[in-house]
C-alpha cells in the first residue's frame, strides 16, 4: 500500500503511543517500510507560561495534527484521547481506539509513601484541574502549585523541591517504561480519573478508506465504547480543561458501567453520577449522565453550559 503517515506531538510518551501504533500496524499486516512518523509541535506544548484552562482548554495539544490531517500532509493523527476535544474538526473522524492501558492515577514523592500520608499544608503540584479539584476534596489543607511540563520535566520539578507530590496518568508511565517513579497506584475509587485516560486514539479524515482500512484491525472495541460514553458525558458538560470532569466507562458482563463526576476548581462542591447500558447505549448513556448532573449541579454551578 501506498506510504502510511503517522503524525504525533514530538514529547517522549506521545513518541511512544505513535512507535505502539507503528509496531500494531505492522503486526496486523502494514509493511513496516510502509510507515512514517512526523513530530509536530503543538499549542499545547508551546504554551508553558500558563495553565492550559487559561490558553484554551482542550485542542492544544491536537490542533496542529488535525490541520495537518485536513491539509494532507499526513494520514493519521496518534493522540492521547483524554487530550482530543469532544467535537472533532468537520471531515475528520476517529477510526481506532487501542486496547486501553491503566486507567489509574500514580502518586509520586521522594519523600512520602502515600498520598494520605502528605502532611498538612504541604505543596501538591498538578497541570490538571481535575486532580486539583479531587485532591482538594480529598486534602482541603494542601497547596495547589501548578506543574506544566511533559513526565520528564514534571520529576525534575519533584527533584528540585518545587512540590513534595504530584500526580501522573500509570498508563503514560507504563508506556515510558517508568513505573518504577510511582510510590502508590490511586484506585478509581479514590481518584475517578480522566474521559479517556489510558486511551490512544487514531484520528483520520473521515473519507481516507485505504488509511480506514488499514487501521481498522487496531480498534479495541470494548475501549472505544467506553471512550464514546466518556467523552459524551464530557461533550454534554461542554468538557475542557476549565471544568473538573472526571468519567469512567467498563464493559463487563455484556453491560457498560459509567460512573462520572463534576467537581468545583477548589473542591468544596461535588456531584457524581452513575449509568448501566447495553454496549450499543454508549453515547445515550453518556449524555444522559450529564444531563443528570446539569439538572442537579444548575448549568451554571460549575462553569457548565445548560
């Protein structure tokens, strides 16, 4: 087949996700001579002075890739789904979801075991207005410093005393190779996490049959249906990096099991719902859990739109 062109932001865990998609191409058939990888530079990884909520919210980091799709330069776009706006660009179309990886979140400290075990009033450091929000119900008596930058940089960050704690995705750093960082594994019990943490996604123009086809044998189809009802839930809250959303989806036992959460920025509001559907219901049930939370919260409780 003609050349198969991969493009991903040029940071070491979406380099990662994009040679995880290579190496699946290839084992389900692609010519490996057939694949390139082009790293972009996106808004998301330029902005470093200000919280994404400040710059725009969610599409940061996909934009440049997505005009990239649109323009032809490229084939397919790998991104990190919980990174991918609700509502794709006109023309193109998310094709494949990879089998999803750890949904939890990591905790990370030199100095402390657990995350319970934070002492009063100690400095937390996050990028992610979620944990934010979560840790602050959790531990009211934390400081929230913010924490921009990709795995690497965010460590050096812990290292140079900048926060005794923070937060990261375990899929990012099972896909890194870093697991050995994390001092305890967050149940989603304890933190609901991310619409689509530990999912990678592949996006096309919706049109390309030759590329449709040829990623077609990538899509894990209990994770892409869990990721449709996530993403709905976060589309009926009109989900960016201002709003405190988190959402879960698993298929178990012939039935999909939804729990999603909205909470304020400083923690002290909160309002969670749950969903059972059949797997074909994702998106109703999606977007039935947050109209739920829209009716309980108020439109306006939360930064939401009615």
């Amino acid at each position: 087949m003609p050349m198969l062109r991969l493009g991903t932001r040029g940071s070491p865990l979406a380099m990662a996700q994009a040679h995880e998609v290579r190496a699946r191409l290839i084992a389900s058939g692609v010519a490996e001579a057939a694949i390139s990888i082009a790293a972009f530079k996106t808004s998301g990884d330029k902005i470093q002075d200000r919280p994404l909520s400040e710059a725009g919210g969610k599409g940061l980091f996909t934009k440049e890739l997505e005009d990239a799709l649109l323009a032809g330069e490229i084939d397919a776009a790998v991104h990190s789904m919980k990174d991918v706006a609700t509502r794709l660009p006109e023309g193109l179309a998310i094709a494949a979801v990879l089998a999803r990886e750890d949904v939890r979140d990591g905790f990370i400290s030199l100095r402390r075991g657990r995350l319970m075990d934070l002492p009063k009033g100690c400095v937390f450091g996050t990028s992610s207005l979620r944990r934010q929000a979560q840790m602050l119900r959790l531990r009211p008596d934390l400081v929230i410093v913010g924490f921009r930058g990709n795995v690497q940089t965010r460590l050096g960050k812990l290292r140079d005393g900048v926060a005794e704690a923070t937060l990261l995705a375990v899929a990012g750093l099972k896909r890194l190779a870093m697991t050995d960082q994390i001092t305890e594994i967050v149940e989603a019990d304890t933190l609901l996490p991310a619409a689509a943490q530990g999912a990678i996604g592949v996006e096309i123009r919706a049109d390309d049959r030759d590329t449709a086809r040829a990623v077609a044998a990538l899509d894990h189809q209990p994770s892409h249906l869990a990721v449709v009802a996530e993403r709905a839930f976060l589309d009926t809250l009109d989900g960016s990096c201002r709003t405190p959303i988190a959402a879960l989806a698993v298929l178990a036992n012939g039935r999909l099991d939804f729990r999603g959460e909205v909470i304020s920025p400083d923690g002290t509001r909160h309002v969670a719902v749950t969903r059972s559907a059949l797997p074909q219901e994702a998106l109703r049930m999606g977007a039935d859990a947050g109209q739920e939370v829209l009716a309980r919260a108020g439109a306006d409780l939360f930064g939401v739109r009615g």
